[in-house]
C-alpha cells in the first residue's frame, strides 16, 4: 500500500467519527506494511479530552505490540496532530508521522510549533504533512457546517 | 488542603508507582477543594506511552464529571509535565497546573518550552513550578539509582 492509501483508511475512519457526531479525524498504525491499529477521535463518546484519534491507535498498538516502544511505526492522521498527540508519538517512538490537513489553531508538527525538531525531546520522528489534503481538509468542513445548519 | 498538601498526595501516588516499578511520578486534579482523582504512571504496566500519571488523572477526572471541560480543575504532578501530558492540560482546559520538580529534558511548562504561552493554542493554563521540589526529585533519583545497583 502506498501512503495515500494508508490515509484513505485514517479518512474512513473519520467518516466513522462523523457518523458518530464526533469531529471527524481518523489514524491507523502502520508496521511492517501492514495496519496494525486504526481508530478515531472519540471525545464526546467518551467525555474524554484525551482520546483524540491518535491517542486510541498510539494505545492499542503498544497494547498489541506488548511495548511502548513503536520505533517501526507509522502514524498516519488525517489532521496534523495537536501539542498533545504530537508528544504522544516522541514519547512512544513513533519513527514517521504523515498527517493530511495542516491545522492553523493547534497544529503542533509544522504550523504552530516543529515540536519533533526540538533538540531536548529525546526522540525525534519524521513529519511529511499535506497527504490528500483537500479530503482531510473537507470532511472536518462539511462536519462543522452541519453543526451550524443543526444549531 | 494547601497546595503542599495536594502535592504530598501526588507524591504518594509517586510511591505507589515506584513500589510497582514504575517511574515515581504521582498526581492528582483538585475541584473545588476535593481530589476528583489520584494516579501515578503505569507505562510499564499498561505497556502504553501514553499512561502518565497526568494522563491517568485528567481521563478519570473527565469519565467522573461526564465531560471533556474541566475549566475549574486543577492539576498537581510531582514532575514538570511532558509535552504530551501538557498538550492534555490545553485539551481538557485545566485551568492551574501545578508541579514539583523541574525536567531538564522534556519538561513543557517552563523548561524545554512555555507551551501554555503559545498564542496560538486554545487554552492557557496558568502554571506553579517547583512545589516541594525536593522530595518530588529525591523519589526519582532513588528510583533511577536502585535501577542502576539491579543491572
């Protein structure tokens, strides 16, 4: 599978999110070639500010993998990951991060902060953002207009 | 309870960790004068990165009140925050974080970066460094010693 197929399954993922009434982000785990964990953002399911899309995946492939070291895998996002979940992958070691709509109020990988090229994090992992953006970008639009239309 | 006091618990929970095997880090989240929650880092024991005591505490907090906002929350953690774990303090809108020791090599608050300064970002907790600094960094370096002897 090539990234942007990899990203079409983080984007159905946020589809399911969307069905869900949650703000629709979608992540997979990628390890080996093969999509060990996939998952979305599940905040208002869970009342949880901590269970945003790539906490579930970064959570269940340590489970799966019996190791909080994911140093051979790949996060793909469909939105570039905010302070939290950026600190979430330099703590688990994640070695490629490739996220799809940049985010201008909290996108803490390229936009608001490069938190992966601090020098005193002792991990580092590698950020291609930009990933069928236009998809990624208009699924969160279609989602808050529909909110609007509802209020 | 003073904000020593609150701290005194957190470290408890810094004991119950080490006594596990786990890095001694412990916190609490304080609302309207009562511990909501207790906990400490379980990664060894989850074999999950993402189960700091901050982490543990603010998704407690969150399942008890049935909500992602806890604008009248206040954290105390024996460590000066991760960037994960202060990306989770902006998510949840605690709104004081207050810590022990200071983290030379990962700490968000006041160290490695001022994360709750950042304009950008949604929310702004206020912060409170180095409340019984000592004994916050007196468990760690036990800790990371007894380690060192058992190798």
């Amino acid at each position: 599978m090539t990234e942007k197929e990899y990203m079409k399954t983080a984007l159905e993922e946020a589809r399911l999110a969307f069905s869900q009434d949650e703000v629709p982000i979608g992540a997979v785990i990628v390890r080996n070639g093969e999509i060990l964990a996939r998952g979305h953002n599940l905040r208002e399911t869970t009342h949880s500010g901590i269970w945003h899309a790539e906490m579930k995946v970064i959570d269940e492939a340590c489970r799966k993998l019996g190791t909080w070291h994911l140093d051979d895998c790949d996060l793909y996002v469909t939105l570039e990951p905010c302070p939290m979940c950026a600190g979430a992958c330099i703590q688990s070691r994640i070695r490629n991060v490739y996220f799809g709509a940049y985010d201008p109020k909290g996108g803490s990988v390229a936009t608001v902060q490069r938190m992966f090229r601090k020098k005193a994090y002792n991990h580092h992992p590698s950020s291609h953002g930009g990933i069928l953006k236009e998809e990624c970008a208009a699924i969160l639009k279609e989602y808050f207009k529909s909110k609007r239309k509802n209020k």
